[in-house]
C-alpha cells in the first residue's frame, strides 16, 4: 500500500509537470511574441487594443477605415466590440489602451476616477425611436423623444430595452428619466443582448425600441421596423444626439497601457484625412456616422467632464 | 416569423455566395481548431496519467475527489471565462504575461473546460477494464507498466469517447472563448481571436440568422469529421 501511494504522487507529479509544461509553453510563446514586436524600431509591430461598442463595430465602421492606421504604422489594431460599459470595465481593468464609447456620463466618470486621458471628441450620429408600422401607442412624428416615450408607457406598447449597460441603454434610461416614467411592466422586455439583436426582437414582437441610427440603417432592409420618432440630424429632437468619444488609457494608472500608439491612434482617428473617411462611409447609401473632430473653433469640453471648471479658467 | 426556415432553404445559394472576405471563414475556423486541439491534448497530456493512476490505487477520499471531477463537467462556460479573465486580466495573477485577447488565453479556459469531461470518462474507462484483464497480464509476468499499457489498450475506445466529450465541448464553447479572446478579426479580415461559435454570436447580434446558421452547419461538419476520424482511429487500433 505505501509503495503505491508513493508510486501516485509520483504520477500526480508527473501530471503536474505536464500541465506547467503545457503552461509555461503557451507564455515563452506569448512572451517572444512580445521581445518581436518591441525589438523593432518605434511603434512598428505592436497591437494596439481598442475596446469600443457595437455600433461602430458592426456597421462596418472600423473594419472599413483600420487598414490605412494600420499601414501607416505598421501596427495592428484589435478592436474589441462590447458595448460601452464593458468597453470601460476592460480599460479601466488596464487590459486596453484606448476606449471609443457613446455615453459621456460614463466618460467623465471614467476621467474623473482617473483611468483616461486626453479625451476628444470624435463624431456623432443620432438616436431613433422605431417601431412598428401600425404604431399602437401613436408616437409617429412626435417632436418630443419624452413624450413619446410616455405614450409608449400609458399604451402598454410593447418595449425592447437594450438591458446591457451599453451607451444606448444609457440613453434609454437617461430619456425615461427625463420623461418621469420609471418603466416596467409586462410590455417592458429587457433583453441584455447588442442593438442588432435587440431590433430583431423588437421586430419579432412588433415592439418599440431605442436605437442608434447607424446599426437601423445598417439592418433595415431585414427588419419591418420604421422610424416614428427622429433624431436631431433629421430635424429631431436634441436630446437623441449620440456623441462618440475617444480616449486613451492613462499610462500613470496602466503602465502597461500602450499610450505612445493609443496617442497615434487618437491623432490618426481625429485627423482630416480619417474624418473624411469616417464620413465617406456609407451604409445602403447612407451616411452612419458624422465627424466632428475637425473644427476651426475651440471647443474645450470634449477635453474635461462636463461642468469641470477651474478657477482660472472660468471667464 | 419565418426565421427558421428561410436560411435552411438558401443554404447552398449563401455558401455560394457568401457576404465574407477571402480567407475569413477559413481562419477562424483554423482559430477554432487550432485553439480546441491544443486545450484538448494539454487537457489529455495532463488527465490520462492522473485518471490512470486513480483507476489503479485506491485511498482516501477517492470517491470526493471523483464526485469533484464530475462536478468540473458541469462548470458553466461563462464562469470559466471570468475565472480565466481575472486571472489574465493587467490586475491579475498572470497579467504580467498579457495574455488577454490572446488564443492562449482561450486555450486556457478551454483546457479548464475540457479536462473534467477527459479525465472523469477516462476513468470510468479505465475502471471499467475486467480485472480478469488485468491479473492475466499480471500472471504473464507483466510489470505495472505492461498492465497499465494493457488496460489502456482495452480501454482506447472509452478513452476516445472522452478525448471527443472534451473536444466537443471545447469547439462548441461560445462564452469563455468570447469574453477571454474578444472575438478579435484584424481589419484584413482574418481571424485572431474569432472562433466559429463566437462568429456565429457576432452574426446572431447583427441579425445575419442566414449566415449565423451557414456557419453552424460548418461547425457541426467539422465536429462530424473529427468524430469520424477519432472512431476510424480506434478501429484500426482495433485490427492491428
């Protein structure tokens, strides 16, 4: 008996040392993947991590205009597509180097506890309310996103939340804030899933839903939804503008944080020639997305949290 | 809702026709491979030598550690995928190492996953061996070596049973994969981190339900094929 229990921790061991080997196999790999790209000269070679939301992700936005950053620099860029509460939990965990997301509450809460730098501003697009045609609850062409909102509420009409901490859901809690309905009820669905998703439930179920403008157009010619209520590029109301903007991870918080190309990449993404090419970039012959990094005039917000002000600066 | 149907009856003109770059399903198809059969033979390499070694001693507590190996086959993905991102996370154990969004880092939560299923089957194989087998190779004059490659051989079919339980769970695992590798494609268009499943979740999230089931009907052909080479294997084991 004792020669076998010797003879079993033998072989633990033995299983033990395999699974280290297997271990430590996959880090000298990863490792030397590292030593490669950081012996050739400046940035050339290394990736740079970018979570972002969906929406830019799978209108194709990112997809489409990556190539030229990546040529320039001879970098590779892995964009990672979480939705924007996810997309900040990654970089402020220090496992990214620059966040494109659509919620400024949670920007400047992300700026404020420390963990970005150097925010700007970078496009926008608008939010939607879509619904089915027959429209239930009668919200089409309402010029108030509130309103309508209350007229969903006070109909029951079937709702389909996004349920996911992303920009859009933000915005969907911050508009039934504003409209004084706290919703719930059987005809309140959240579904925790992404905005193409999600506007194929709502289809599904003839509901209503808050989307961004980009992943509709992106996903109307397979869905029976309609635009009842607009956003501000058509004439809509302002409160459905849907800000995008860029940050870097702070290098002080992450030193690991790649910030030499996340910086690169910020000057690349709010430089004319990308803007250009963020608004040539069309989906079913339409533009998605508006640049708005470009401006002749100051604009010294997009840099601090909204209602920062110092002494000095204040006028 | 005519979802269901539509996609199976376009099939072959989606297949012809498909809305992807050059080279793009077949890179993330070797990512799915390349990922599962890495975690599947660490996850062998590392199981057989302990499922062997429990199938031929007996102490303390053995039935607790087997009830904690089945208990492993339960783990949800999910959580596997959260235990591995700590882990890999700059904040984590192994975050010096940066491994996150990498295919190591998936091969680790796929190894996590498939090694409960390998070892737990392989014991019962292993066990499952007549001991008339066992004491015929012993009288031949067999060492303990010579028994165990023996009971081995006897018992290959329940041991591919269990290398195949492991690999499909692994090829077929969506969530861990998706929150460790972050569903990565470079913008040329092939796949870094992009596994079929977390292809098939990425084309679901945009509604593509036509090319989401194309891309199953890829993944369940491929788990066929290596299940019929695995079974092939085993017979010609078999005849030799």
């Amino acid at each position: 008996m004792p020669i076998q229990r010797r003879k079993f921790i033998a072989a633990v061991g033995g299983g033990a040392l395999a699974s280290i080997a297997g271990c430590s196999g996959n880090s000298t790999q990863a490792q030397s993947d590292g030593s490669s790209s950081s012996s050739s000269a400046g940035v050339a070679g290394e990736t740079l991590t970018l979570t972002t939301t969906t929406s830019t992700y799978d209108t194709g936005l990112l997809g489409e205009i990556h190539g030229d950053f990546e040529e320039m620099y001879g970098v590779t860029v892995d964009a990672v597509a979480q939705g924007t509460g996810a997309a900040l939990e990654t970089a402020r965990n220090g496992d990214s180097d620059v966040v494109m997301v659509h919620a400024r509450g949670l920007e400047d809460e992300f700026m404020r506890n420390g963990y970005g730098i150097n925010r700007r501003d970078l496009m926008f697009n608008d939010f939607v309310i879509v619904g089915p045609e027959s429209d239930p609850a009668g919200i089409q062409g309402m010029s108030s996103a509130t309103e309508a909102l209350n007229a969903i509420a006070e109909a029951g009409a079937p709702f389909v939340s996004r349920g996911d901490n992303s920009g859009t859901h933000t915005k969907e809690l911050n508009l039934w804030e504003a409209a004084g309905t706290d919703p719930g009820g059987d005809w309140y669905q959240e579904t925790g899933t992404g905005m193409g998703e999600a506007l194929n439930i709502a289809n599904q179920q003839g509901a209503y839903t808050l989307s961004d403008r980009g992943t509709y157009i992106s996903q109307r010619s397979e869905i029976d939804l309609v635009i009842l209520v607009q956003g501000p590029i058509e004439d809509g109301p302002e409160i459905l503008a849907n800000p995008y903007g860029i940050m870097a991870v702070n290098p002080g918080v992450h030193e690991n944080a790649n910030y030499d190309l996340a910086m690169a990449y910020i000057g690349w993404i709010t430089s004319p020639g990308a803007q250009d090419a963020i608004s040539n970039y069309q989906m079913n012959g339409e533009q998605l997305f508006f640049p708005e990094a470009v401006s002749e005039n100051p604009d010294f917000q997009q840099y601090v949290p909204e209602g920062w002000s110092s002494n000095s600066s204040s006028e | 809702m005519n979802v269901p149907l539509e996609p199976v009856a376009q099939l072959l003109p989606a297949v012809v026709d498909f809305p992807f770059r050059e080279g793009y399903v077949r890179s993330i198809i070797y990512v799915s491979l390349y990922v599962s059969v890495v975690a599947v033979t660490l996850s062998t390499l590392f199981s057989l030598p302990i499922a062997i070694v429990m199938g031929f001693s007996d102490f303390r507590g053995k039935q607790f550690v087997k009830s904690i190996i089945n208990t492993g086959m339960g783990f949800p993905s999910v959580v596997v995928g959260l235990v591995v991102l700590f882990a890999v996370s700059n904040q984590g154990p192994l975050g010096s190492l940066e491994l996150i969004f990498t295919k190591e880092a998936m091969i680790m939560s796929q190894f996590v996953l498939a090694t409960p299923p390998i070892m737990a089957i392989t014991l019962a194989a292993i066990t499952g061996v007549s001991e008339n087998v066992r004491d015929a190779a012993h009288v031949l004059g067999g060492t303990r070596l010579d028994v165990a490659l023996v009971v081995i051989k006897e018992a290959r079919y329940g041991i591919a049973t269990a290398v195949l339980a492991g690999f499909g769970r692994a090829i077929s695992e969506v969530g861990s994969v998706l929150i460790v590798g972050g569903n990565i494609v470079s913008s040329d268009g092939i796949s870094s981190t992009r596994t079929l499943t977390t292809a098939i979740q990425l084309e679901a999230r945009q509604g593509q339900y036509d090319t989401a089931m194309v891309l199953g009907a890829v993944l369940v052909t491929i788990v066929l094929m290596v299940n019929a080479i695995v079974v092939r294997l085993g017979d010609e084991g078999a005849m030799r």
